[in-house]
C-alpha cells in the first residue's frame, strides 16, 4: 500500500491542479435551529428524477438533495471525501484507482450503501445499452464491466487502460444510486424507470411527493449518514419566470433562488433582507450550429462570417446587463485553465464577413437574403422561451446578421420540454444553448466526434456533427498529459486545452456567446458559506450534497 503522500501527490497531478481538502464543507452555524421548511426555485419543472436520465438542469436540481457520491467539491471547488474515507490509492502507472468507502452509510431505507452499489451506478453508465441523454464518460475502463469490481463489501477498484487525467474530477465525483433499485433495470430500458418517483436515495432528503408542473417535495432522510438535516422539508418550487423567481426570494415566498442573472443580480443586491453575492459560473453559453453536408452551416467561411457580423461584447451586455463575460472558448473564467490569449477572436469586419459569405457562394437575393443554388440562407434560430436574455441575444443577433449580412435567422422561442429533441437528433440549423459544466474543462463528451448525436453515440452531447482528426487527437492529449508534477501536469494539460480552443475557435465549431456572473439569493437560511471571491458554484447542481443537511431555517414554523 503506497503512503497517503505519495498518494496526495499522484492525485494532485492527475487532476493538474485540485487537492483534496479536509473532510466537511459547511463550516460551523452557530444559530441552529431544527424543522422548518426549505423552498427553492427550479426555473422549469424536473424532466425526470431518475439521475441515470437528468441531463437538463432542473432535474439535476430538482434530484441534488438526494444524492450521494464518492467525492464532492468544497466551497473552493476542492475536491473532498463524500462515500469515500479519503483519496484514492493509485497504482505507480496511474492505471488503477482503489477507494475506500465509509462503514456507516445507509440508503432511506435502513440498508447500507456498499461497494456494490458503486459498481451497479459505474457499470449502467459505462453500458453502450444504456437509453439516456445525460453524458457519462467511462471509454477509459479496461472493460464497461470488467474494469470497474468491488474488492469488498467497501472498496471499490477502478482498472484503465491508460492513465487519464480528468478521471478523479469528473468520474469519482459523481452520483451514486441503489443497486437494490436499478441493478435489475435493463439499461435500454432505463429512460422510463421510475421517473417521478424515486423510492430510494441516499442524501440528507428524500423523495416525498411531486405536483406536476408546480413543486417536488421532500423530507429528511433520517437515516442520511452526514448526520440528521437540521431542516424538516424541502419545497422544490417550480418558477419559470426569472424576474418572478428573484421577487419571490425578496418577498420571502422562497427562500433560496439558485440562479440569478442579468439585472436580477442587482435587484437582489439591492434587497437588504437577502444575501446574495455575485461570482463567474461554472457554465456558459453558446451557438450551436449544425456543421452536417447540406446544412446552412457546414462551410466554415460561413461560420466565420457569422462571427465577424457581429458585435459581440456589445450584445453580451446588452442580454445580461452588464453582469456576462464574453467568451471565445469554452473555458471558463471559474476554472483554473482558463486563459483569455489562447482563443481566436473575432472583431466585427462586416466587409470581410460579406466577402466569406461570397467566396462560400451566397450572394445577395433581390429581397436582401443570401441565396444559394436556389435556396434562400434562411432558418429557424431556436431559444429557450422561458429564457428572456438569451431570446434578447438572439434577438439582436438576428437583426444584425439580416442587416449586416443577409441571412435571414428567425428567432424560434421554444418551450424547454421540446427543445432539445430536435437539436439532439440533428434536425436544427442553429440554437442558443447553455451547459453546466465541471471543475475539469475535458471537452470529450461534447466535441470529440465519438460523441457525435445521433450518427455516433445514442447519449453524446457532441449536436453540430463537426468533424476533425486534429480536434480529436488535441482532445486526446488533454486527457492523457500526466507528468510527475502536478504543476507539469497543468502546464501539459494547459497547453494541449489551448490547442482545442484554438481548434474550435479557428473552425468557429460553436460560436460561443458568454458565461454569466450570476448570484443566488438566500432569505431566512442559516449556514449557508461561500467560497473564495463570494462564490457559491459548490452548492449547484449536486457538486456538495452535505450542506442540505448543515443549512437551518432562521424561524422555522
């Protein structure tokens, strides 16, 4: 067995950056008090509660109290001890991965979370059966079965074939669900297992009753492992509307609204009976378009002149009021690899974006549109219709790209339950699109072209068809650049992820729009704790479970 230094050291350089803190990650809450009832917003309701299926926002929040997982951040993104006891042991070739798990921790319904547990989560997964549209990334195994074993009833091993650097960022920190429940699901036949319903969880709650399209409730698990929730229940509210989600937090209608954006943020502020801070996200947006032969954007001095039509720092303002980063990569400024000089930047030229247009075959038509071999340069450009600063952005960048260049892009507001249909099955032209993402920026499940949907993976996130050998191979690189230092490791991994994002940005693959500074808002929570600059990224989107169980209401009823 190696030492805990060598083993701190390994998996420092394997992440290139994120340590394993202390154990506990909400600080001490010197006003406790117990009951009381938690209400939060979700901005559009849970498409599923299954966490094999959760691959849109609500749900992941609407299931985050009741989850569990080997590993979650602390409230400076550090990763710590969750199931597990503390770090993984990992061999000297980087190659298999031990985890000692907790002997205390019990499912909601009295039974223990064992090793096997991981094992049947990892292994559903890892399957290629397996019917989702959440992305699950274990192509490093030795075997989807064989690769991931239980040495005993708490201890798991994870065996690759090669050493893989974001494997303890992304793949140790996710959830994990009862063997007891989903062990005997077939995975094709999982997108329809008990969606609504969840009987048993593992987190400080646990499913209570759901009102479709208004609330999700939950209560106390008393038998979650990190000690019994100070609070009594939780209301998962169903609020679609921002600016009415923000008023509700002020009004004390709510107690907690997870995402506020654009002027909400400084309306918040203004509040003196809320605290709220603002800090970068760890998420983004940007344009997807479809790269496929005989789609509109399939010639890259198309997408290019896109991308000198327009103004963007002016339209990221103007969609967020002032409060969004624009961005030219998909790295954001929350995450340690970002870097503002590894990008390709556009400034608007709208000559130069004509002649691309010209030099692609588009020429003006008589009504002001491009035309090409009798086909007018004309689409639907899909929006989030609950989503009003990014149908703004759109909005201006329709109106800009007719003027400035002929196309005719309209602004196609869309109801969130079907907006992703027709995007995942490669059916769209171009759609304004927003991802949560992690600590560790790997772009494989999202543009590596084996994740190409539908063509090449049934579950990849990879939606524009784009293709490239170099992309892949730079992707690739990212992935595997281990060095004995975890400083080498996060200049390797730097410098190959500045070779994806000069890849993506050069082929303009996306056009990416910006990342939020965003703020959540909090009215009568006690012990909630935030990171480093005010930032409370750790407690979204299930990235720490504990703190449902460390925050109390300030006068419960």
């Amino acid at each position: 067995m190696q030492g805990v230094t060598r083993v701190r050291a390994i998996a420092l350089a394997c992440v290139g950056l994120f340590v394993i803190a202390a154990c506990g990650g909400g600080g001490g809450n010197a006003n406790v008090k117990e009951g009381g009832t938690l209400i939060y917003a979700i901005d559009a309701d849970a498409q599923t509660l299954n966490p094999f299926e959760a691959s849109d926002l609500p749900s992941v929040r609407a299931l985050m109290p009741m989850l569990v997982g080997l590993y979650q951040l602390d409230k400076n993104l550090a990763l710590i001890p969750d199931l597990a006891t503390g770090p993984p042991d990992i061999s000297s070739d980087l190659k298999t991965w031990t985890v000692k798990m907790r002997t205390d921790a019990k499912w909601s319904d009295g039974t223990p979370i064992t090793a096997n547990d991981v094992v049947v989560t990892d292994r559903i997964q890892a399957s290629s059966k397996l019917d989702t549209d959440a992305s699950f990334d274990w192509s490093p195994l030795t075997d989807p079965v064989n690769g991931i074993t239980a040495k005993d009833d708490h201890t798991v091993v994870f065996t690759l074939t090669t050493p893989f650097a974001p494997f303890y960022a992304v793949n140790l920190a996710g959830f994990v669900a009862p063997a007891s429940v989903f062990g005997s699901v077939d995975p094709a036949n999982m997108r329809t297992f008990q969606q609504d319903h969840p009987t048993v969880t593992g987190g400080p709650f646990m499913f209570d009753k759901r009102v479709a399209g208004s609330e999700i409730d939950l209560k106390a698990n008393p038998n979650y492992y990190g000690g019994k929730p100070h609070i009594a229940a939780i209301v998962e509210k169903v609020i679609t509307n921002s600016t009415a989600a923000v008023q509700a937090v002020i009004n004390g209608d709510i107690n907690w609204d997870p995402e506020i954006t654009a002027s909400g943020i400084d309306t918040v502020k203004a509040a003196s009976n809320v605290q709220s801070s603002e800090y970068a996200d760890l998420g983004y947006y940007d344009i997807r378009f479809n790269d496929r032969k005989n789609h509109l954007f399939n010639d890259v001095n198309v997408r290019r002149a896109f991308a000198y039509a327009l103004d963007k720092d002016s339209i990221v303002k103007a969609a967020t009021d002032g409060h969004g980063t624009p961005l030219w990569g998909d790295i954001v400024p929350a995450q340690a690899f970002y870097d503002d000089s590894a990008v390709v930047k556009y400034t608007q030229d709208i000559a130069k974006a004509k002649s691309l247009m010209d030099a692609a075959g588009w020429t003006l038509g008589a009504d002001g549109i491009r035309v090409k071999n009798g086909k007018k340069f004309s689409a639907k450009f899909f929006v989030r219709a609950d989503k009003p600063q990014r149908i703004k952005a759109v909005t201006i960048m329709s109106q800009e790209l007719k003027t400035n260049l002929g196309m005719d892009l309209q602004p196609t507001p869309t109801d969130f339950k079907v907006f992703y249909a027709p995007i995942q099955a490669g059916n769209f032209e171009l759609a304004f699109a927003g991802f949560g993402i992690s600590i560790d920026p790997d772009d494989y499940t999202i543009f590596h072209s084996s994740q190409i949907r539908p063509e090449n993976s049934s579950s990849g996130s990879n939606w524009t068809g784009y293709v490239n050998p170099d992309l892949d191979a730079a992707i690739n690189e990212e992935r595997t650049a281990l060095k004995p230092t975890a400083a080498e490791t996060f200049t390797a991994r730097k410098a190959a992820f500045a070779k994806v994002e000069h890849i993506l940005g050069d082929n303009v693959v996306v056009y990416f729009m910006w990342a939020d500074n965003v703020a959540m808002g909090f009215n009568g929570v006690n012990g909630v704790v935030s990171g480093n600059g005010g930032a409370l990224n750790y407690v979204d989107q299930g990235r720490n479970i504990e703190v449902f169980a460390q925050w109390s209401m300030t006068n419960p009823s």
